[in-house]
C-alpha cells in the first residue's frame, strides 16, 4: 500500500487541550494516548472541498448555460467513477477528484431548467441550514441532544397548522417523505379506529377498509401493504376528468364496504394530484367522512403549497376540518430534500399513544428538564433528522410574503406555458392548469395530419420517451413524459424555482420542438 | 415592513444566458421576464455561512476545550431563539446571526467528549459528503434522476454483503433508520411467509407470530405495531445475564406459539444491544430458524461495524446464514447521519416484489436505459436521500485498513475504561464489556458504607440524574445513564470516535467524581 497524504490524521498527535501522560498505554495492541484524528489538519481538506461544492454544485450547477446532466449509462459510469471499496486508502487530492466528478455526473436538480419532479431550484437559507445540521449531526429524539432543533420543529408546525385552518392548533411531526407522512397517517386513523390493533394486529379484527381516489398518489397503496391493511383493502374512488374525487362515488364505495361486512375507518383526499396537480373537493369529502365517522387525512405533500397564497388557497377549501394532513415543503416551497410534515388535529397526544414503546434508555422520566419536550416517541424512527430547521431558516429569511409571491408566480408560470402551447402548432394541452403541473403532447409534423386512429395513437406513444432521450443526452433541459389513465405518453411540466423564468418556458417548447421535429 | 438585504435577490435580473424578450408578459398580475432569485448574488450569502460553519459548526464544535453543550432550558432558550415566523423576512446578516445561534445552543455531537448515543465524531470525508449532497439534492428512485448515486449505493451494499459473508449477494436498499431497516425486514419476511397478505392483510390470515430477546431495540416492537402484526404477537425471548438470547428459550417460545395455533414466521437476533452491548448467539439461533422454517433477521445496527475487525467478528459468527441483515454505517463506522443499510440475502427480486407499485409516472418502462437500474420500487419511500455516498467516499479514503484500526481502537478504548473502573473507588462494573458499551455505577463518598440494602440502591438510582444534570449545566461531557431490567440507574459510555483517547477516559472518570462528590 502506497503512503497516502491522508495518513497525516491518523496518527496520535499532541492536543494542548488534552494533558497525555507520559506513559503510553497499549491494550490488545492499539496505543491509546492522544487523539488520531487531528481535525485540525482536516479542516484543510473541509476548505478544500467546500471550493469546490461552492464552483461546482451551488455556482455551475445553477447556471443556466450549463448542463442539466451530463448523460453516460451505468457501464460509462461505473469506469468513470471506480466504483470498488479497497483495504488501503486514498490520497486527498484524488478524493478532491472524486468530489468533482460525482457532482460532475450528477443531475443538477437546481439548474433552471429541471423540471423533471415535483421539486427544483437551489434555496440558498435552506441549504446552509441544511449544511449546518449535516456539521452538528443533531438527532432529533430528546430534547436533551437536539434543544434548538426541538423548538424549531414545534415552530413550523405550529405555523403551518395556522395555514390549514386548525384554531386549536394540534400535534404533527417531521419524517423522511411524504410517502412516510401518508404511513403515519393510516396508522394513526386505524389506532384512533380501535387502539387494540396496536397491541394485538389486524388479524384480531374485521377487515379494515379505506378510500382514495384513482388518482392518489402511489404510496397509499404501498403503505396499505406495509400497514398489513392489503392493497385491495384500498377501495378506489372514480375521478372525474379534472382528476377530482367524485364524492358520490365515494359514498358509493363506503357503502359497497359496508354491505360487505368490512369496516371502514379512513378516507384520504389528495390536494394537488401528481400528474395532473388535481385536488379533490375536500368540503364535500368531509361532508361525506362526518356521516360516516371516517378520519379524513388529506395528502397535500404537493398541493399544500397554495394555502400560501390568499389568490389560490380555494383548492384546498375544507382543509380545516382534515384529521390529518401530509405537507411537503420540499416541493414547490423549496426547502431542501426531505421536508415533510404529518400533522394531526388532535391534541389528546393520540400520535404519541398511537407510536410511543418507552424506550427506558432513551425517554428517562426522571430527567432534570420537562419531558414532554422529548418528542422522540411519537416517531416511528429511533434516530431523526431535524429537516424542520431547513424550512425555518428559509421562512425567517424570505417571510410569509415572499413565500406567497413565489406560490403565485408559480401558477402564473404555469398559466404562461399554457397559453404557449395552445398557440404553437404541433403541441396540444391535456387540460387546462388548475395548479403547477402542465400536461400536454407533442405531436411531431410527420404525425400532425394524421386522423385520430389507434395508429396515431400509438405512434404519439412513442414521441415522448424518444424526445426524453434525446435532451437527456443533449443535456439542456429535463421534463418528465408518462402515460395515464387512458392518455398515451405525455409531457408533464412543472415550474416552481424563482430561477426559471418566461423565457424558459419559451426555450422548453422550442426546443421539444428541435428535438422532435424528425420523429 | 423594514427594506431587508435580501430584496435584492428577488427583484427580476438580467441573466446573460437567458435572452429576455422586449415585452414584459404579466399573467394575473405577476411579471414572467428572467428569474426572480439572482444566484449570483445568493453565492455571498452562501460563502458567508460557510466560514461561520467552519469555524463554530467544525472547528469550535470539536475542540476538546470547548464546551459539548451549552444548557438552556426550553423557556430559556425559546426567548433566545426568537422562533416565530413572521410576514416579512430578514436581512442577511440577520440571518447569519440566527445560523449562529443554532450552533452555539444546539449540542456538539461531533465533541470528542459527546459519549451520550450510539454515535459521536467529526468524519470529515462523510461530512463533505453529506454536503455535496445537500447541495445538489438528488432523489434516489430513478437512474435518470441519481445516476451517480445509484451507482455508489450498489458498490457499497455489495461490500457490506461480503462482509456479511454472502458469497452469491444479495439485495439491498439504504434508508431512514435502523427502525425502518427493521420494519423492512418484518415486511419481507411476512411477504416470504405468505405473498398474499401484501393484497389481502393481516385480517385474512392466521396470527403471524415473531421472536425476538427482551434485550433487542425497541424499535421492534413500534414494527410489529405499525405493520398491523401488534405487539403481543412478538414472543419475548428471555436473554442471560450478559444480555444473548437464551436458544433454548427461544424454541420454547416458538412451540409455545404453535400449540396456540398461531404461525410463527420470523426471528429478529441483535447483534449488539443498545444498552449492554451483547451478541445474540447467531448460529445457534440460525439452527432453530432452520428447523422450524422461519425467517432470520440480524438487527446488527450497532455491533455490524465488528465485522471489519478481524480479531472481533467471531461476535457476529454465523451471520452468513441470515436471511436479512439491519446494519447503520453511522454509529461506529462514524458515516453522517443517517446511513442504514437493510439488505436480504435474496437474489429473486424479493425486495420489489415485497414493496413495489410500479408508479407508471416513475418507473416508465420505456426509458432508453436499463431501467432495472431504477431501484425505487424496491423502497416504501418515494424520495429518497442517497445516504451511501458519504459512506462511500469516506471508504474510498480511508480504506478497509483504517476502518478496521478504528474497530479495533474502540475494543480497545472499552477494555481500558473497564479496567480504570475497576481499579478505582467508588466506580462499580456491571459487567466485563464484550463491545464498545461499557456500563457501571457511580457511588458517591455517601453510600460507599451502606450496606446494599434497598434503601442503598434507591439511592443509587438518583446519582445517576443528578449527575447527568451537573455535567450538562457545566457542559463538560455528555454519558448517558438509564435503568435497565432490574438495574438502577447506571452510566453507559459508548467510545466510537478516533478524537476521544485514554486522556478523556481517564477525564470522564474524574469528572464523574467530581460531579457526584457531594451526592
């Protein structure tokens, strides 16, 4: 093994700070006097390395005139980087590399122009707090280990409750994704349905059954399989064309449930549906959940962005009366990745009953502070990250002002893109925007004077994932196709980040255009 | 409202690389030309919080001489903090203030005198990691989206698996916890046991029954709660006085459930508890999985890191025969938080097949590429934070030899301290350590003549907060303590970091005596 610079941290080295005695002492072979690691001399390597974070992932990552991603399939890839874990180490410079070309191959999610997911843009406050807590490596079960992240936490929460219309306030906790935050929800609903499930499961009981529209998102039904409920416990609600619940479907369906014995607890709604950004008419919901004494949970990870904005926050008319709400901030607030809260409108401390084990190591009762503060019980996890201070930082720097402006400039975008497409000739909208998501085809010229045949149909099919190819491998930009319902392949387009703007709107059509023009 | 610094990153900006037409476009009254955020102008604001991260979050947060935290009750330090989230946002530096101050109250887990988790250090390769991370914000569902990332978490599951002993593989997936790792294992092993629950639940099937030592972590428990499997339906194995599962004990555990009628299908065995640090006996436990056909977990969250040290991965003997393996890189490994494998020795696709929904939005099996390289359906998340890559790179650097050295130090470290308490008054050993807990009481001057009468040790039980108290008001070092069984409150430090020597061994001691002196 060769003799690699990093081998400077690995040796004892003499701290003022710590008084090493004379005599060195070995046990099983390892000399144990003085530290060895000296994090003095990795600092160096820390400065180093945040050079390059700052050229290469914040200042080129965002620039417009460079790649969204720089394309090379697994095989390339896997040269490139020498993927394989060695016995001995490797020198900081070559570290440095690596570095380099991770970020180099990496896809700029916060390049202008990534409108591939429901989430884009560089958020300089967020980033930084998220910078500090990966330095503190905080954990957010006992008050005791994360005091600031603690209080920041039941900050948020408390503010974002005010945005859903809870008066009395209620309880809530941040977790690893919307996709969790649904989990929790269902886990909650089944417990407040009947607490004995925690204790003796669901094979001591009727068949549970809930409701959600054909257009939820896909983690209702994972979470049903998890939970142990069954994927066709999950009772499926027609949508209409908007992608809307139709609440009389609904009823339907509760009552189909109901003659068959199995006993309904919970309906989730979903505020701003993944393809076609649809929100369910919660009021009406609601109506329909109080008749039945279902929970409502509402999943608006993506959709609760528009209680933000006194123009938008109609679509989410009925919020208030929700049991319980997921609520992304990492989405089109920007906050950095993940940025989740579940939250409950109860305040009888159902959450932690629901989760709590009382781990005796961990959750003492006779600390020396209030106890109540150690929010780690209500958690599914041990270990948590304080992905709520991201979201502080960013709201303290930016207000609920500026928050509000970007939601609305958001739809604005969204509104501009449509109004485009309907006025260029080969591009045709799926539907009018009622929030972020722009749907529509592309339809080549060799195509545009085709009649409307399974033909057409299915040569338009493939428009999409040979376009996507082709601007992947080009590199300028990354819009999402997907199939849906009945609808082959379409362009699916989001715009949330302050840094996009008209004119990229201008350049996505243009250049879907460039790319498409021989297909 | 004040005029705040940050106005000027919101005001449209003249970006060369965007060709901004002539006429403004306005859609319901909110101009569309250029970007809102100037990048440019967010980088000083970025570059700023880095110095401030360096010097109190990295340089300050791990000088021994500094304090590990900086106590403030939760009415103390909601005053300091000033939490609320207002209308208007913050001028820079304003916020430059507020990073600061969530350093200086929040603790300094990366101290080298922080013993109080599983976890503790500064790993500067992880660290820069983590930052690159949060800088360009990638998801892990798709190729597409986390190329790179991707990439890294498949080389690096595939080293922990040889190290597992797997000669033929295995699956994986890194995610939130090693809760969620064990979650993950319950789900699997249940879908093993029967595939039909993932459709129809638990309310079709028999009382599935798992087994695991009255010593394992108590996330098992929130499992069998939150998957609908409830927690009486887990058979609590009686463990010896080190703390392993009794064998014997479990096979009568497991007869008892059948002649109940009941279907046992799973064993979780701990390799490393959370408090005393003990292995469950693998092997013999492998054998009685065998017999009866039930699946074998190892929550090796904690003691998985053995497994790099030559001398001491006899512990985890047998953990070749594992169906499923639980193992956090960032507790002794010293990863950033969170890296937690979950990986199967099956090579069938199981882990998909267990969870996947195939989302047509996602995982289009159209793409260009290999889309076998879209791992996300293998998850319960939708997004996902590729948390191998700060493992990988700190492998890359350090190398399996440097890993192992630190393995082998921490042995070290434990043996030490155990001896320095046996050889001093007042400092009782609970037990020899076999891992890196090393678990005792401290007496004070004032009971060291009582006989141990209850009284004695219900005395004994307060030392334990009390000195707790006095160390985090001085702010000197952070031990835990905690009851355990029907032990009073005792002392368990945990020695991981290449920071911490025989110095600060011999100061906790100290520190302790010095602290409890008068109790």
């Amino acid at each position: 093994m060769m003799p690699t610079e990093h081998s400077q941290y690995h040796s004892p080295v003499a701290d003022p700070g710590h008084v090493v005695k004379s005599s060195p002492v070995m046990i099983d072979g390892v000399a144990l006097n003085g530290p060895t690691l000296d994090v003095s001399a990795a600092e160096g390597f820390i400065q180093q390395s945040m050079a390059i974070i700052m050229e290469d992932a914040v200042r080129k990552a965002t620039n417009v005139r460079e790649k969204v991603c720089e394309w090379r399939s697994p095989e390339q890839l896997k040269e490139l980087l020498d993927l394989e874990l060695k016995d001995g180490g490797e020198a900081q410079s070559k570290i440095l590399q690596r570095c380099r070309d991770a970020i180099r191959y990496s896809v700029k999610t916060t390049h202008p122009r990534f409108f591939n997911q429901l989430y884009a843009g560089m958020e300089p406050y967020s980033m930084v707090g998220s910078f500090i807590i990966e330095a503190i490596k905080p954990s957010l079960y006992t008050y005791e280990v994360a005091p600031v992240f603690t209080l920041m936490e039941e900050a948020v929460l408390k503010k974002m409750m005010e945005f859903l219309g809870w008066e009395e306030g209620g309880d809530g906790i941040f977790n690893p994704g919307g996709s969790v935050s649904n989990m929790y929800a269902m886990n909650v609903a089944r417990f407040h349905h009947c607490p004995d499930i925690k204790e003796l499961g669901l094979s001591a009981v009727p068949r549970l059954v809930m409701f959600t529209s054909q257009e939820c998102h896909y983690s209702i039904s994972k979470a049903a399989a998890f939970l142990g409920i069954g994927t066709k416990n999950v009772y499926v609600v027609p949508s209409d064309k908007r992608g809307k619940m139709i609440p009389a479907a609904l009823e339907e369906q509760i009552k189909k449930a109901k003659n068959e014995g199995a006993e309904p607890f919970m309906v989730n709604a979903t505020a701003g549906t993944t393809v076609l950004g649809a929100f369910d008419p919660i009021e009406e919901i609601a109506d329909i959940c109080e008749k039945y004494n279902l929970w409502l949970h509402v999943d608006a990870c993506w959709g609760g962005a528009a209680l933000l904005s006194k123009k938008h926050r109609h679509l989410l008319k009925g919020i208030h009366r929700a049991n319980s709400v997921a609520w992304n901030p990492h989405k089109m607030l920007m906050a950095c990745l993940q940025c989740c809260a579940f939250m409950v409108r109860d305040k009888t401390g159902l959450l932690q009953r629901c989760h709590s084990a009382r781990a005796s190591y961990l959750f003492q009762q006779d600390k020396f502070y209030d106890v109540s503060y150690d929010t780690g019980d209500k958690s599914i996890q041990c270990s948590r990250k304080p992905d709520a201070f991201k979201f502080w930082l960013m709201w303290k720097a930016l207000g609920t002002s500026e928050l509000e402006r970007r939601v609305d400039r958001a739809f604005a975008m969204a509104r501009y893109l449509a109004q485009e497409i309907k006025k260029r000739e080969g591009f045709r909208l799926l539907m009018e925007p009622e929030y972020a998501n722009v749907c529509f085809w592309y339809i080549p010229p060799s195509l545009r004077n085709m009649p409307e045949s399974p033909e057409f149909w299915q040569k338009l099919h493939t428009v999409g994932p040979a376009v996507k190819e082709r601007m992947m491998k080009k590199g300028s930009m990354m819009v999402s196709y997907q199939p849906h319902g009945d609808k082959v392949n379409f362009f699916r387009m989001i715009i949330i980040s302050p840094q996009a703007s008209r004119e990229d709107m201008d350049f996505v059509l243009d250049e879907i255009d460039r790319l498409g023009q021989d297909l």
